[in-house]
C-alpha cells in the first residue's frame, strides 16, 4: 500500500463531521433497512428495546467496516474524484485515528449485540466486519475483477444477523435473502463501475469494465438478473412468503431485468452517454428498499 | 491577540467533547433500557 499524497493536518484534532462521514452514512440506511427487514420477517418478535439495540449494532458495525475500509484504501480513495473528498484522502483526518475509530466501534458493536441479543448474531456481525474488511477490502479489490462478486457477501449479512438477533438461529428464508443480495450485489456495481470507469481505471482498481471491457460487463449484469430474480421471488413458492411478496417481487424483478436489458443494448462508451446505466444503477437501490419493505408488509398482512 | 488555530482547536475540542457526552448518556440510558428488558423476559 502507498502513502497517501494529500497532506494530514495532524496538529488539529478530528471534527466529529469527519469521523462520522467515515461510517458512509448513505450506505449504512440500506443496511439498517434490510438488517431491519431481516428481523421483522422473523416468525418470533423480539422486545423492541432489544431489537432497537440489535440494529444500531448492525448500524455501527457497518460504520466500523466502513471507516476501516477508508483507513485502508485512502490512498485509492486520493486517485478517484468521486472518493477524493473523503476525510483522509482531503487530508482534514489522520489514519491512526481513523484505525482506532473503526476498531473501536467495530469491538463495541459486536459485544453490544452479544450482550443485548445473542451471541449468534455477534458472531455473523463480526464475521460481516471481517469479511468486508479482510477478504474484500485487503485482499480481494485490488487483485481481481470478481472482488464484489465475492465482497458482496459482506453486505448481504444483515437480514441474516436481524433475523438471527429475534430468533437465535438462522433458517432458509434468511438464508435466501442473503443469496438475493449476494446476487443483487454485483448488478449494482458493475452499473456503477461502467459509468465512473475511468476513476477506477485511474486508481488501477481491477473493476470488470476495466478488465474486461463494458460489453462483458453489461452480459454480466444481465446475466446476474436471472438468479437475483429468481433469488427474490423464491420465497412465496417455497410457502416462506405470502402473495403480496410473491407479486411485488416479480414485479420489481421484471423491471429491474428490462432496465439490465436495456444497459445490455447500450453501447456507449463515455458516461454522458449511459443513461440505462445510470438508471439501473439508481433503481437498484430503490428495489432493495422495495422488496424487503413488501416482505415485511406481507409479514403484516399474514 | 489569540491564534486562529488555538480558537479552532478549542472549537473542535468543546464540539467533541460535547458529542462524547451525548453519546455517553445514551448509552447509559440504553444499558438501562436493555437490563429492563431482560428483568422482564426472565420474569
């Protein structure tokens, strides 16, 4: 790993803005959203003071990995103009306090979680936390273009330790929500990874569209849709969910496969150009949101 | 005449030290909360 180029003031201490923009604030909703989601599709209810706790461990893990990830990768981070603002790159943060911060909230979190719910869904925490940190962050993203592939199973963990924290064990529905995002994962990225090509390029990240070029990538992105929907739909054949799942699903799954097959008809190669790109990429977080919102909307009505 | 950065250092020091101890307080209120809770489960 190389030094980081900006200059650290070390002499000012961290401001509190920095430190908390070293969680990704923005990512961490999805997780708490689908972490969430997780617990509520749970058969069993958990008391509300410790399902609250539950999720603001999961919450602060994702911080922990995240500013962990920062920690790591600032000198990434300096070449992209789209990380380049971040509070160590910008040079408004010092590494050993960012280090200290990640680790520090990483231990709080899964002790937290052990004490308040169990020590099942401690564990899959810190396993989340150290598969993000080590195996995707460490060693996977710099070394080959199938790192979200398999990276993206860190962020596919929290349904599964929001269920594991209301119930104390892990059954086939949680298991399927996290193949869906397994599967969502690499869809979500490779449409990002195509329009903001040229940063990961420039910081020498081994993204497909880099490696492989953008045609490879967008079959990739259609060819990830199938599972994924089938990933999402699965559970109301499988009696594991309701109806209202099972339509809104395969609604959201046929649209989130038409905008895949338009990025795949798209040959553009400069990003002012890759709106079916753009739009996927946008839609894609929104059905996440949808479909875990309609999972637990069918617990509801059940 | 006081130096623009001693007024900066004192101003992020009170805003952490401030936030530590909001975050300090809800977190001996939730500890609170969570021993509740479980009393409540074991009766």
């Amino acid at each position: 790993m190389t030094t980081v180029t900006a200059t650290t003031d070390t002499a000012l201490p961290a401001d509190w803005r920095d430190l908390l923009a070293l969680t990704k604030p923005r990512v961490m909703s999805l997780v708490v959203f689908t972490g969430l989601a997780g617990m509520l599709a749970a058969p069993v209810g958990i008391h509300p003071v410790l399902g609250f706790t539950a999720i603001l461990c999961i919450a602060l893990g994702a911080g922990a990995a995240a500013a962990l990830n920062m920690w790591y990768e600032a000198d990434l981070d300096a070449l992209m103009k789209r990380t380049a603002g971040r509070p160590l790159p910008a040079g408004r943060l010092d590494r050993q306090t960012a280090l200290h911060f990640g680790v520090g909230l990483a231990f709080f979190s899964v002790l937290l979680m052990g004490l308040a719910a169990n020590w099942l869904a401690a564990t899959i925490l810190a396993a989340s936390i150290l598969f993000y940190v080590l195996v995707y962050t460490v060693w996977l993203k710099r070394r080959t273009p199938q790192n979200i592939v398999i990276g993206g199973a860190a962020g596919a963990f929290p349904p599964v330790i929001g269920w594991a924290a209301a119930t104390g064990d892990v059954t086939l529905l949680p298991v399927l929500l996290f193949t869906l995002i397994f599967l969502w994962t690499p869809p979500h990225f490779w449409a990002l990874s195509l329009f903001v090509r040229s940063d990961y390029a420039a910081a020498g990240v081994p993204m497909l569209p880099v490696v492989s070029g953008a045609r490879a990538t967008r079959r990739q992105i259609a060819l990830y849709t199938l599972p994924m929907a089938a990933a999402a739909v699965a559970p109301w054949p499988l009696g594991l969910a309701g109806a209202f799942y099972g339509v809104a699903a395969a609604a959201l799954s046929l649209v989130f496969l038409i905008l895949a097959l338009r990025v795949l008809a798209n040959s553009a190669g400069e990003p002012e150009a890759m709106k079916p790109e753009k739009q996927l990429f946008a839609y894609s977080i929104l059905y996440l949101f949808a479909l875990f919102g309609a999972l637990v909307v069918d617990k509801v009505l059940a | 005449m006081t130096d623009p950065r001693d007024d900066e250092i004192r101003r992020r020091q009170k805003a952490r030290a401030i936030i530590m101890a909001l975050l300090l307080g809800a977190f001996v209120l939730l500890v609170y909360a969570i021993t509740i809770a479980k009393m409540g489960m074991l009766r």
